[in-house]
C-alpha cells in the first residue's frame, strides 16, 4: 500500500486535514458511530501513512487519506461503512479530544506550552490558515528530525572513521616495534657472529705462539744437546789444567743432567 512503519509521534505532528472535499464513493450508514476498535485503527492508519519520513510529507492530502482509507478497509473487523469524508472527521473529533488531553497534562505538570483555541469554532479562512501552520509545522518537524538524522550519520561517521584511523595506528605501531624488534635480534646476532670470529682469531693467535714457543723450546734443547755433544767429545788431555778442569766439570754435569732426564722418562 506504499505505507511505512515510522517510530510513533504525538498528534500535534499530524498533518492537516484536506480540504472538503467529494472524494468519498461510499455513503456511510446513517446514525452509525465509530467503534473504539475503529478509532485505535484509524490512529494506527494514520501512524501508517502519515508520519513516514520519505513519503508522508511529500504526498498531497487526498493521496493520503486514499491510503488511510485502503488501509482502514483493509483491516477492519465490523460491518460498518464509511467514506473517506467520515474518517477525515473522526479523525478531527479525536485531534482535538487529544489536544485538549495533552493540555490538561501540560498544564497539570506546568510545562508551558502553545495555548490551544478549542472553545470557539473555527471559521473557513481561519481554519485554513491554521491547516497551513499546521502543515508549515509538521515540515520543519520533519526537517529537523532530518537534520538530527544527518547529524547523527556524520557523528557515526567520524566515530568509525576514528576508530579505522586508531586501528590503522595501532596495526602501524605494531609493525613499527615487530621492525625494531627484528632490527635488535639481527645486531645481537652480528654482534655474536663478530665476537665468535674474534674469539677463534684470538685462539688461533694464541695457538701460534704456542707453537712458536714450543719450536723455540725445541730449537733451544737442539742447541743445548748439540753444545752438551761438542763438549763431550772435547779431548780435554791437551788442554791446560785450568781448561781440563773446567771442561771435565761441565761434562761431569752433561752426564748427570741426561742420567735425571732418563730417570724421569
């Protein structure tokens, strides 16, 4: 039927009532009253049509109250009949029972608010001309509702675009400290290969100059034993006494020197 549930309003926010118009094909039953169960449907016919944000402004009157009408019709359970015209004013019989309601609780909790004219009727021109406030009303209500909307959008809009730059930040900051992790294990790891490296040359020059000390050794024990081998083949008889004495000594000392050495082996 073209109509769209809305979140519900106040009767205030109702559009204003067309024009009298013969638009009604159906008589209603003379002398038949409307029933409550009629009444809470044409409330909720007009809650239907009416008070829809995309369409219930846009449309013209007689558009409107042909989808109240179908709606009416659609899911009423008496017998009664009633024209377009007869819902039009039952439906100003209960605006005006309303607004008086709203009044007396207005006025009760002291809240101030418009002062509704209700005692004396309205003539044609006046009547139309509150129609036309009524109706410049219910546009800025709609306005603002649609204002508020669009608002709310940009907020929600700005929230989750805060929230993807936070995350973006965070999943940044995330790579930033995975990169400086992995930059700090990569220097203890070079720092580790150079001191390994600097460890074996160390070794290395340690192992040579045991080496070179141990040939030194060696070269030192050749030359001893070849000085030891010299003087003992000596022949000490010719020599002078002094000589004979001195050498006879150091071979005294060879030959007790290798006697310990083979002792020890």
């Amino acid at each position: 039927m073209g109509c769209y549930r809305t979140p519900p309003m106040t009767l205030n926010d109702s559009p204003p009532l067309p024009p009298n118009e013969p638009i009604g094909v159906r008589k209603s039953v003379r002398g038949a009253n409307f029933t409550p169960k009629e009444d809470k449907l044409l409330v909720s016919a007009w809650l239907n049509c009416s008070l829809d944000a995309v369409q219930g402004t846009d449309q013209k009157h007689s558009q409107l109250w042909e989808k109240i009408f179908e709606y009416f019709q659609q899911y009423k359970e008496t017998t009664n009949e009633w024209t377009i015209k007869s819902l039009i004013h039952r439906w100003s019989v209960i605006q005006k029972a309303t607004n008086k309601f709203f009044f007396y609780l207005e006025t009760e909790n002291g809240i101030e608010n418009e002062v509704i004219e209700l005692d004396r009727p309205m003539g044609r021109k006046a009547e139309k001309g509150n129609r036309k406030a009524q109706g410049r009303q219910v546009e800025e209500n709609f306005q603002l509702r649609k204002m508020k909307y669009t608002l709310l959008e940009e907020l929600c809009a700005q929230e989750k675009e805060f929230y993807r730059l936070k995350a973006e930040k965070m999943e940044y900051d995330k790579e930033k400290e995975s990169i400086k992790l992995r930059l700090e294990d990569e220097r203890l790891r070079l720092e580790a290969e150079m001191l390994r490296i600097e460890a074996e040359k160390e070794q290395s020059k340690i192992h040579q100059e045991d080496k070179r000390l141990r040939l030194e050794a060696e070269k030192v024990k050749l030359e001893k034993k070849e000085s030891d081998q010299r003087i003992m083949m000596m022949d000490v008889s010719v020599m002078p006494e002094m000589q004979w004495l001195y050498f006879q000594q150091l071979q005294r000392e060879i030959i007790m020197r290798r006697s310990n050495a083979r002792d020890l082996d």
